[in-house]
C-alpha cells in the first residue's frame, strides 16, 4: 500500500488529496447500508474480530470511481484504485480497533453533537430531525443503524486524536526551525515564524500517526481475500 500511495502521490497528486474525504462519506453510505460489523462469508478482508463484506467493498469502489470520473481526471488502472479502497477502508477498522483498546468510549452526547452537525441533514442552517429520519429512510437506513455506524467512526477518530495530540516538538527541534526561518524585517511578519513551528509539529504528528498505523497493521491480524475483489 505504502508503494501504491507513493506511486499515486507523484501521478495522480490530485487523487490522494481528495479521497480521504471520499472514503468518509463512502464508510456513511456503506456502514449504514450493510453494517459495521458483518461476519458474512463473503467478506473481502478480515481485520482482527472485524470484517469488510464484499458488498461494501464494490459499492465503495463503484461509488468513489464514479466520483473520481466525475472529476474529468486522466486514467487509472482500476487494479490501483481496488487497492486504495480496500486499503483505506481496512484501516478504518483497524483505529477502530486501536480506539476500542484504548479504552475509548462514545458518549450519547458526542454522538448528538457529531450528527447535528453533518450539513446533509440541515435546513436553513439547523439540525432538522424529520430531514435527517426522510434521508435516512430514503437510503434504507434506520437511526439506530446510522447511529452506530457513526459511534465507531467518532471511536476511531477519538484514537487518532490520542495519537496525534501525544506528539509534541522537542526544544532542539524548536530551535532548528527557528534558525531555520529567516529573520522578518518587519514585526508583522513574525507569525511566519510559528506557522513554520506548526507546520513542522504537523509533519511530525502525520509522521506519528503513519507508524501507529503500521504498528496496528502489524499487530491485527488481517487477510484480503482478492478472488472477491
């Protein structure tokens, strides 16, 4: 995957920026279509105790090349773009995984505030229960399936954020970008200087948050069934 992903960065730069958001509302479709956690036969991919059904996979995949076409891009090979989903949507197990190991837990108020807020479901700037109930419905879903579908996405990213806020700069690495980033002449140019810092913290975190989920990959226990792809 870590080849794929590099080989996309540098040929399709594009693709990669925009599939995170992407794959979100892609796990919202499919989670709610066919649940989180089925144990069907015919999964595609086991990740530990989870699985990701071969249902799920081929509506993710058909829904995000079609988004992709959409888009007028160039040519992808479609064993590529296989790989990016698969990829993608076991890792979304595997934080799931880590946050549940963790300890993390989803209250009913972070699950209320989390779906009042998803703009599909807002009307005229609010949360609109009987919008939300007529979409849910329309896409055949119910509440309580939608909801927990959202539950596991808050867990994982409850998980990530642990990861991510434990990273912090050393002093020595403060002063390297300090020395680093040219002196402004002028006073108002100071905050270039800490949004160098910021930026430098980014990396580090994005950097942390790679090898956790390598650590998680190499820990869980997880298969890919590619004839079902």
């Amino acid at each position: 995957m870590i080849k794929i992903l590099r080989d996309a960065s540098h040929n399709y730069p594009w693709l990669i920026k925009s599939i995170m958001g992407i794959l979100a509302l892609v796990f919202v479709v499919t989670m709610g279509w066919w649940g989180f956690d089925e144990k069907a036969g015919n999964a595609v991919a086991d990740v530990g105790d989870l699985s990701v059904s071969r249902d799920e996979f081929k509506r993710a995949f058909e829904f995000m090349y079609r988004s992709y076409r959409e888009k007028g891009a160039g040519e992808i090979k479609e064993e590529t773009f296989k790989q990016i989903v698969i990829d993608q949507l076991i890792e979304s197990r595997l934080w799931v995984i880590a946050a549940r190991d963790m300890g993390l837990t989803v209250s009913d108020t972070d699950l209320r505030d989390t779906i009042i807020q998803i703009p599909d479901f807002q009307k005229n700037g609010a949360f609109d229960p009987d919008l939300y109930r007529r979409l849910l419905a329309a896409n055949h879903w119910t509440p309580s399936a939608f909801e927990a579908m959202q539950q596991q996405e808050i867990l994982a990213g409850k998980a990530r954020l642990i990861v991510r806020d434990s990273v912090a700069l050393t002093p020595w690495e403060i002063a390297e970008g300090q020395a680093l980033t040219p002196k402004p002449q002028d006073p108002a140019a100071a905050p270039a200087k800490d949004r160098a810092l910021q930026d430098m913290l980014f990396q580090k975190q994005q950097r942390a948050l790679a090898a956790y989920q390598e650590a998680l990959k190499a820990k869980i226990p997880t298969k890919i069934h590619r004839e079902l792809l």
